[in-house]
C-alpha cells in the first residue's frame, strides 16, 4: 500500500469541455505499483495538486471499471484554474482516496432518487455509471433531479440520453438560454421534485449541490415523509490535509474529510441547522 500523504504523479490522458468553466480530466496514474493497488468507492474524493500552487480535493467521477481516474472540475480559484491551463501529457499530483463515499448497499435493487445541482453532479457519476452497470439485473426504481444555472452549464450533457433509457431523468434549468431550445423545466430543482410521486419510505435518497439548495431539498423530502435516515448528501469544506488532521474541515465535531463526505442526514442535521419535521 501507499502512504496517501504524499502525492503521486498521474498524466493528464484527455480532457473535456463540459461547459465554459468546467472540465472532465481522465488521469493516468503513472506508478504501476501504485496504480494496481488504487481503488475507490463512489464518493470519494483525492487531493489534487500543483507543486508551488496548492492542493484541492475533487471527488472522484468515475467508476470503478473505467479505464480512467476521472475528475470534474469547476475553475474556482488557484489550483483549478491553473488545472485548466494544462493540456494532454502534463502531470498533476493525486494524494488518495479520501473520505467514506455514498452508501451503495443502500442504492443496490432499491428505490434511488439522486439529487445534484451544478457540479454537485461530479460526486454522484460514479453512482449513477454504478447503477447503469447494473441496469439489467437490478430492480427498484433510479430517478435523477438535476439543475444547472441554463442550459449551457448542463455538466455531463451528453451522458444524459443514455441515462434516460434506463432511469427517469429530470432536468431544470434557473433560465433557459433564448439562443437554444429548452423543453425541460425552469425552475428550482426542488419544484421537480414537486412534481413527481415516489414512495416516500421506500426511496433512499443521495444530495449533492450547493448547501442552500441542499437545505431547501431536505426541507421538502422531509415533509413528504422520506425519513432523515433515508437521505445521504455530500458536504463541501476547505480542507487541508483530507486525513482528519488538521482539522480544517470542522463540521461540528466531525472531520468532512474523514467523517464524510457523504453523510447521512440524520446523523448532521443540528450541524445542518435544518430540523427533521
Ligand atoms: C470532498 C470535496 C469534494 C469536492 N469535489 C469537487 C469536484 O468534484 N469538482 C469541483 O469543481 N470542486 C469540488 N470540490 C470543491 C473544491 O475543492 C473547491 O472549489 C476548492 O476550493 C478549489 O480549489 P482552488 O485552489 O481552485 O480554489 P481556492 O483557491 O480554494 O478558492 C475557491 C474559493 O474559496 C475561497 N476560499 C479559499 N480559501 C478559503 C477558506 N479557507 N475558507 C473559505 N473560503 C475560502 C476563495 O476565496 C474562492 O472564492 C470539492 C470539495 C470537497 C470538500
């Protein structure tokens, strides 16, 4: 095994554009040794780095069967904008994986209903390639709620379709963008949601978004009956070290790095300053 406090060196293979300030980045990592004995569980996050720039933690998108270590990222200040000025061939520091990661024995042959705002959606690809692989064989119902500020900023877009053949998808947009057609909603994500029936205390249910959306969700899964232990989400914090040392990423007495960053609510919601009804 590895010492995952120090990073290792990983090769930018291919990357994507996924919308004017996020890109997909498919990783290589370069260690044989390392790279046989890496293995991740969805949700889970590494600590990205450029040396003389710093380190960020990215969830990890992709699954475990893909040929690639997959990171989206949204260009949010300096070690992801600098991300976003390399090209193919360049090499970025991983330390990892880091974190616990979404429950999937809760998600396998049940009712799922995923949640994701924005790039939130990058922590919960890996669940949904999960339950794709597993489309055939698998029973209970999988929907997906996704929101985007327009229609532009739909991250993973073309991966949509493919997730419509299996799932019931849903997506809204804050705005529709008057140069493109939309025939989703506009709106919240939480009116979706409002929409759309679901067995309540059959569904269990992974968040990932902006922690006001988050908050405004729960707040209505919680009146329609979804219990606080059925809801997971996944919490976003500065963090330092991603080990539970240095304890920059307090949220209340647990560590978002060690602790999380998936959650179950139940277990947050004095933290969360959200109450169960
Ligand atoms: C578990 C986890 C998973 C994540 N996954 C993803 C992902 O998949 N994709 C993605 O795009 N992002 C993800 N993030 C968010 C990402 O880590 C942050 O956006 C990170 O700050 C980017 O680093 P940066 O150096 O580019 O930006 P920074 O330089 O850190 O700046 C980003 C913003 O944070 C502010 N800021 C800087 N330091 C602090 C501080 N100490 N306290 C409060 N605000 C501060 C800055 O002013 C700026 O507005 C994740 C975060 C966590 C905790």
């Amino acid at each position: 095994m590895y010492d995952r406090s120090i990073p290792f060196g990983a090769t930018i293979k291919w990357m994507k554009k996924e919308t004017r300030d996020t890109w997909t980045y498919a990783l290589r990592i370069n260690d044989r040794e390392i790279k046989k004995s890496y293995c991740f569980q969805p949700g889970q996050f590494n600590m990205l780095s450029l040396p003389g720039i710093g380190e960020a933690a990215i969830s990890i998108s992709s699954h475990a069967a893909d040929h690639d270590l997959l990171h989206t990222l949204k260009v949010a200040g300096d070690v992801t904008t600098a991300i976003s000025k390399m090209r193919a061939g360049d090499v970025i520091g991983v330390r990892g994986p880091f974190g616990r990661g979404w429950p999937m024995e809760e998600a396998d042959n049940k009712n799922v209903i995923i949640i994701a705002g924005g790039v939130g959606i990058a922590p919960l690809r890996s669940v949904m390639r999960h339950l794709a692989a597993r489309h055939r064989d698998r029973s209970g119902k999988v929907m997906i709620y996704y929101g985007a500020k327009t229609p532009k900023d739909i991250v993973y877009r073309d991966e949509f379709p493919r997730y419509r053949d299996m799932f019931s998808v849903f997506l809204a947009v804050d705005k529709a963008d008057p140069e493109e057609y939309w025939k989703g909603e506009v709106g919240l994500v939480t009116r979706l949601l409002a929409k759309t029936s679901f067995d309540p205390l059959g569904t269990t249910v992974f968040i990932c978004g902006p922690e006001v959306m988050m908050r405004a969700t729960i707040s209505d899964l919680l009146i329609r009956g979804v219990p606080g232990e059925k809801i997971y989400l996944s919490m976003e914090r500065h963090m330092n070290c991603g080990m539970g040392i240095c304890g920059h990423c307090f949220f209340g007495p647990k560590f978002v790095c060690k602790d999380g960053p998936v959650f179950r609510y139940a277990d947050i919601a004095d933290f969360l300053g959200l109450r169960e009804v």
